[in-house]
C-alpha cells in the first residue's frame, strides 16, 4: 500500500478528533488526581491568576470527587506552591511570561475550601507543572496499588497536561477529564484535549468516567 499525504493526515486528524485509548477503568486500579484546585486559580478575584473556566467547572469536578469517594477510589490532591524555598523549582521559570507579576501568595496555598478535601485525602504540594517532578506521587501510586490515573483539575495545558503526560511515560494508563480540567483561555482547551487524545490519554468528560466506575465489577 502507498501512504498517500492525505492518507496519513486523514489518519492524524481523526486520531487528534476521535481518537480513543482502549483499555478499561477499573475503580480497584484507580485514582484520581486533582490538580491545582486552590484558592489563587480559583477563588474568584483573589489573584492574578484566576482562572474564570476552573470556577465554573468546580461543581461538576466536585460531583466527581463524591463518585470516586463511593467507589472507593483514593482522591490525591496537588498543590502549585512554594517549596523548599525554590530552590527545587525550575529556574528558567522566573524568565517566562507565565511568572510576570508582582502578587505574592500571602502564605502557603490550599485547596479552594468548596472543593470539599477531606482531612484523611493526600495533598501534595509541588514545585512545578507536573505532579510527578520532585514529589512523592509515584511511590504513592505504587503502594496503593494503582495503575491508573484520573486527571482533573487546573491549568489544562499546564500542569493538568503536563502531569498526564508524565504519568503516560511511568507506564500508568491515563484518563482525562474534558469537562473537569479548565485553562485560562478557553481557546486552548480542545487543541490541548486533541494531543492527548491522540497520544497520551483516554479522554472522557465526568459522567463518561462515572459511568465506567459504576459500571464495572470489581475483580
């Protein structure tokens, strides 16, 4: 068979489209990450960084954190903070645009209180993006016996995106919530669901990913 040019950006378009990953969720396996819900990316008006898409989507990615909860599905919560003095968070940070601002956190980050975190759920506050680097996730995974990961939370094509993509790569299957990630600028939300769907992660809005939870026998 010839490859033609439109063959293969036909294939690629529908991948970045339609693609879907083909393995199971299995709520035994499972657990879901919420990525950044705090007060500066969501607490309406508070900071710089608000993020107007992450308020509204709240409630549903609440609802979804009461199903994982009756599921038995372990609920890790991350933090974007200041750890360790900076000095474990990248340096080329301080010359992107992301970081031109004067506003300082007023002291450490929580989780936004409507969100609802209960005292027995991990937090884990990290330096950077992805959830992964220069934390504690991994091992936690491994000793709860979970092989896959649930992404929700904020900035989509940030930290959501970026700790999907490292979970990818430690071998974990990935499920991405569509409608329970929200970025500052809602344009760049589907071209950053399209690379994921394609390459990284089974991408799936909250009542997809409910409906697979409750639907399954645990083994």
């Amino acid at each position: 068979m010839a490859y033609t040019e439109e063959w293969v950006i036909t294939r690629a378009r529908n991948a970045y489209e339609r693609g879907r990953a083909s393995f199971d969720i299995r709520p035994e396996r499972a657990a879901l990450l919420v990525i950044d819900m705090q007060d500066e990316f969501v607490r309406p008006g508070w900071s710089p960084y608000w993020v107007p898409a992450a308020t509204r989507m709240a409630p549903r990615l609440h609802q979804l954190v009461e199903e994982c909860r009756a599921t038995s599905v372990p609920v890790i919560w991350t933090i974007f903070d200041d750890t360790h003095l900076g000095l474990d968070r990248p340096h080329a940070l301080r010359f992107l645009p992301h970081a031109a601002t004067d506003w300082l956190r007023p002291g450490p980050a929580e989780v936004w209180a409507p969100m609802g975190r209960r005292s027995d759920e991990v937090v884990i506050r990290k330096p950077s993006y992805g959830a992964f680097y220069a934390t504690p996730l991994d091992t936690m995974l491994r000793n709860l016996g979970r092989d896959t990961v649930i992404v929700t939370g904020t900035l989509t094509n940030y930290c959501c995106g970026t700790t999907a993509r490292q979970a990818y790569e430690r071998g974990y299957k990935v499920v991405f919530g569509s409608d329970v990630t929200a970025t500052d600028d809602e344009s760049r939300q589907e071209p950053e669901l399209a690379v994921l769907r394609k390459g990284f992660a089974l991408v799936m809005s909250a009542q997809e990913i409910t409906n697979r939870l409750t639907s399954v026998t645990p083994a």
